[in-house]
C-alpha cells in the first residue's frame, strides 16, 4: 500500500521494507529450487546426448537436445507391455473402488443402520492399514490360491488400498448434498436408485473425480506389492518395477535411465497438476472462507 | 500412498455444513424401515474386501508367526505350532536390536526433520505475495506428486560418484573429499541419501497441511495480540502454535506411521545394504521371509512392527476424531 504514494519517507520505508522482505524470499526461492531441481534434472538428463551426460562439469541447460533416450526407453523390451499392464492394474482398480466405495459411502451418509458407525471405524482403520507389514502373508495367501504372477491379484491389493479414502471423501461429499433432492424425485416417481442415478452422481462428479485421480496415483505408483507378487511370470510386470530393474539392466546409460522415469512420472505428475487447484489453493480458499 | 496422505488435510469447511451425529437423510423412524436390507447390500463388498484383503492377512500373519514356517511348509502344507520359539528366536538375536535401534533413528531424524522445514516453509509461505506463494506451492505440488521410484531413480543419479551433479557442486565448492566420493558404498552415507529423499518427497505433504491450517488462525488474534505489544515469536507461541496444534499432531503422527512406507525406497535404493546400513524393520522382514525363506521369522517381524506402530495409531485416532467429532 505504501508503494503507491509518491512521498519520499514512504518511498524509503518501502525500500527498507523489500530489504527486511529479502531472507523471506530468498527462502522462497530456496524451497522452489530444491522442490523443482530433482525433477528439472530428470528431464533434463534424459533430452541430454550421452557425451554430456557423461562429462564433468554438468551442463545446467543442455546445448543440445536429443529424443535418443526416450528411443532407447520406449524400445527397450515390454515398455509397451508394462505400460498397458500398469494402466490395467490402475484402473481397474480405481473403477472397483468407485463402484464399491460409492455404495458404502451412500449408505453411511444417508441410511441409518445397525453396526454403521462400527463400519466407519472399520474403514478409518483400515485406511491406516501397516501394507508394508502385510506383504508376507499375502504372498503366501496368493501362493496357496494360485493367484501369484496375476494382474488380477494387484488390481484386488490395490482396490483395498484406494477404497477407504474413496469411501471416506464420497461419504463427505454425499452428505452435502441435500437429501430433500433426491426425495422431491422419487415423489415425482423416480426409484431410489433412479433419484441417485439422476440428480446426486451429477453433483458427486468432482469428488469422484478428486477420489479417483487420487486412486489413479496409489495404484500407479506402487512398487512393493508388484514387486513380491508379480515374479515368475516377468511379462506381468508393472512400470515401477520394470523401471526400478532398468537401471540395472541399462546400468551406465543414465539417459535412458531418466527418460524412462520422465515417462513414468509424466502421468502422475500430470494428474497432480490438474489436481492442484484442489490441493492448494482449493485447501486455502475453502479455510479462508470458513 | 498419496491418498492416504489426502486424508489428514482439513477439508473446506464451507463443504460440510452441519454434520451433526445421525446421517441427514436418515432423519425420522420412516427412512430407516424403508431402508431394510440396503444398506448391508451396499456395505457388503467393501466388508468383504477389508475381511479378506485384511483381517485375514493379518491373522494368517499371526498364525504363521506361531508356526515352524519355511520353505518347505510353503510347498507342502503342514506347519508345526511352535508357540513363542519365532518371538524367542527373534527377541534374543542382536541383528534385530540393531535393527530396531535403527528403525527408531530413522524415523527420530526423518520426522524431526520433516516437521521443522515444513513448519518453517509453511510460516514462510503464509508471509509471501500472491505471486511467491503461488510458486512456492505449485513447486511442492510436483515435487509431491513424484512417483516414489521415480524420484529415488533421480537421488541415484544426483548422487552418482562420476558424473552426480552432487559431488560436482561439493567438489567445486572446495570439498575435494567427495571427488567421485561413492556414497552407496558407505552406510551412513547411504543411510543420509535417504533420510534426504524421504524428507524431499514429504516436506511438501507436511508443509501444505500446516499452511492450509494456519490460513485458519485469525487474522483479528494477531492483530489485537501486536497491538498489546507482543513480539513475532511470543505471537507464534502463544496464539499461531495453539490454534494449528492438533493439526501438527495429526502429521507428526501420520509422518511417523508413514516412515515405515520408506520401504520402496530402501529396497529400490540399497534393499537394506550396504551390509545392513540402511535395513529397517519392514526391510528386514521381508528379506528374512522372501530371501532367507524364513516365512515365520518375518512374519514375526512384521507384526512387530505393527505393535510398534499401534501406539502411534491410536494416538493418532483419537486426535483425529477429537477433529471429527462425528464417526
């Protein structure tokens, strides 16, 4: 405010002002630089000719740019594979879990039953569920049911990691909607499922976008389950797992190394960004008006 | 992972309005007879899914952890009830103890640390212009959304000996030592490259939490607290700490629980190495199941690691329905 005015004791006050503003934003651009570089570089190695990768001064912006490693990624053996396997896994998963998590969640906002809140504490609880400490059992589960080296066996792993959240944000959201809605159809002779159909999916349309992006990003970017369950049947692999083998396999060729992340982490990252102004500036506004 | 982590984030309030204990459209005796077989018809699947995918891995976890499990009882069938001798052989070796003692120090570190910088960028970024912070934010976005292997792919190469843009930037900055200095080759090096990536990857989790809770003290606190002569820090103490408090006890607890999810970068990283530098709990269970072939030791193992866990669980239930206030 004391920008504008053209006086001289203010003007220096704002000077005064920017300087005391200095560490502030230095600090901003030290967290935007460290947020930022490991993804800059990524994608930067991986447009880089070999040669300068492999120099050894670093060159911070590439003089020149190549496709060759995305070449050599995309063509390496069962890329096409992994991908169509990944994407499989995820949104069969995904769809599961909206399906079945959308059921849960209308009964737990709109109906009153007997063991209701158990359930919700089932499911708070199992939202926290120890994954990492259950990787044990379920392979020897999936070894005895003959359910090793099967994408179906991940899709069903990864749909019970997504459905609680999925559960937990539809419930939030059905809730908002007015029952009185759905009501005023059915006294127009709509059934009640027909009443949901209709005038409540419509409205659930961004949390079910919001839980499934957030699915999308669970499923796609697990590794240790894909790695433990998926193991004689190498074609069934998922990308986190084909690329965390890559790099061994293509040990000293960091460029492909890195454009093969970049095409893993491309999808992910594109999700998040059209997910940010829910993360951020949704998250802000929504407690600024409250 | 990351919708897990969507879950502590205080929602809009303005989204909720008037949540009270019973379900608006249940309201009145009608709805609820109407209701009849629906509702567990809806909850079934979901019940089914979390009986099978997770009560009974756990209990086949705590079956087989009583049992004399190798590989030849995974073959064929027939495992010995043993009792306590999986918990006896485990509690008296001292490679787990060391393993304990180095899951605790992991986590100490990871989450000492991630909660300092994301509090400090969180005050940080409430402080800035419209323009700063939209950066500041977008940045931790992506640096949030980085897919876990991808970004431990890119630690590697940062921290490659030859060509890493790390030792370059030491070595250019005088510290000659770390000329193709291999970090992965030395524990506490490697267990250092760690504890960096998982703080990378959650600082912004962390941090975009506390900002979002701290846009909630206000503004009116602050302003009658400066005018009656109260300095930034006793500002920060007395009125900033107590308003965002429970939310700061929600991530410290959740950042706890999730130390254990350094899993995937440890196994992608090091798997547990070099030696057992880098070896926590959950990686030491499953290498002592699936590489050692002691299914019953890691089944142990694990739910060791889920009792450790527990405490911190219900801390962090009762924090959160506290919140709640309505299950």
């Amino acid at each position: 405010m004391s920008v504008t005015s053209p006086d001289t004791p203010v003007r220096r006050r704002s000077t005064v002002r920017r300087l005391r503003r200095l560490p502030l934003h230095a600090g901003a651009a030290l967290t935007v630089l460290v947020c930022l570089f490991p993804v800059y570089w990524m994608a930067v190695t991986a447009f880089k000719p070999s040669r300068d990768i492999q120099s050894t001064t670093p060159q911070f912006v590439p003089h020149t740019w190549t496709l060759e490693h995305f070449r050599t990624a995309v063509h390496a053996a069962g890329f096409a594979r992994f991908w169509s396997n990944s994407l499989l896994v995820t949104v069969g998963a995904v769809l599961l879990s909206l399906v079945i998590g959308c059921g849960a969640a209308f009964a737990v906002a709109r109906m009153r039953w007997r063991g209701r809140r158990q359930f919700v504490l089932a499911v708070f609880v199992a939202q926290m569920a120890p994954w990492e400490s259950l990787i044990i059992p379920v392979y020897i589960i999936a070894r005895d049911t003959d359910m090793l080296d099967r994408l179906l066996t991940l899709t069903l792993v990864y749909f019970m990691v997504t459905l609680p959240f999925t559960t937990i944000v539809l419930r939030g959201f059905i809730a908002t909607i007015p029952p009185e809605l759905e009501e005023a159809a059915r006294v127009d002779g709509c059934t009640r499922f027909g009443a949901f159909r209709r005038i409540a999916l419509p409205l659930l349309a961004p949390g079910l976008m919001a839980t499934s992006l957030f699915g999308f990003i669970t499923a796609w970017n697990e590794f240790a389950y894909a790695n433990f369950l998926i193991i004689k049947n190498q074609d069934n692999r998922t990308l986190p797992v084909w690329l965390s083998s890559f790099k061994n396999t293509f040990g000293t060729d960091w460029g492909a190394t890195m454009a093969a992340s970049t095409l893993f982490a491309l999808p992910a990252l594109g999700v998040f960004l059209l997910l940010q102004r829910h993360v951020t500036s949704g998250l802000a506004s929504g407690a600024v008006k409250g | 992972m990351s919708a897990i982590r969507e879950r502590a984030v205080p929602r809009p309030a303005g989204r909720r309005p008037g949540r009270t204990s019973p379900p608006p459209g249940a309201a009145g005796r009608t709805s609820r007879d109407r209701s009849g077989p629906w509702p567990y018809l809806l909850v079934a699947p979901a019940v089914l899914g979390m009986l099978y995918l997770l009560v009974y891995p756990l209990a086949r976890a705590v079956l087989i952890s009583f049992q004399d499990f190798r590989l030849r009882q995974l073959i064929a069938g027939h495992a010995k009830f043993v009792g306590f001798a999986n918990y006896r052989t485990l509690l008296s070796d001292p490679r787990f103890w060391t393993v304990v003692r180095r899951t605790f120090v992991f986590m100490a570190v990871n989450v000492v640390l991630i909660m300092v910088i994301a509090l400090l960028v969180a005050l940080m970024t409430q402080r800035l212009g419209r323009i700063w912070r939209t950066a500041v934010l977008s940045s931790l976005v992506l640096a949030w959304a980085m897919p876990v292997v991808a970004a431990t792919t890119v630690f590697q190469w940062l921290f490659h000996s030859e060509f890493g843009v790390v030792n370059w930037a030491l070595t250019s900055l005088g510290f000659d030592s770390f000329e193709r200095y291999p970090w992965f080759a030395h524990g506490t090096a490697a267990f250092a490259i760690l504890v960096l990536l998982v703080v990378w990857q959650s600082v912004p989790f962390a941090a975009i939490t506390l900002y979002s809770a701290l846009t909630t003290v206000p503004a009116e606190l602050h302003e009658s607290a400066r005018i009656d002569g109260a300095g930034a820090f006793r500002i920060l103490r007395s009125i900033t700490f107590p308003v965002i408090r429970p939310i700061v006890m929600l991530v410290l607890c959740l950042e706890v629980i999730w130390t254990f999810k350094a899993f995937t970068q440890i196994w992608v990283m090091t798997r547990g190495g070099p030696g057992d530098a880098t070896t926590i709990l959950p990686v030491y269970a499953v290498q002592t199941a699936l590489a050692g072939q002691r299914y019953d030791l890691g089944s142990a193992a694990s739910l060791a690691t889920v009792v450790l866990m527990s405490g911190v669980l219900v801390l962090y239930f009762r924090q959160m329905f506290r919140q709640e206030d309505e299950l």
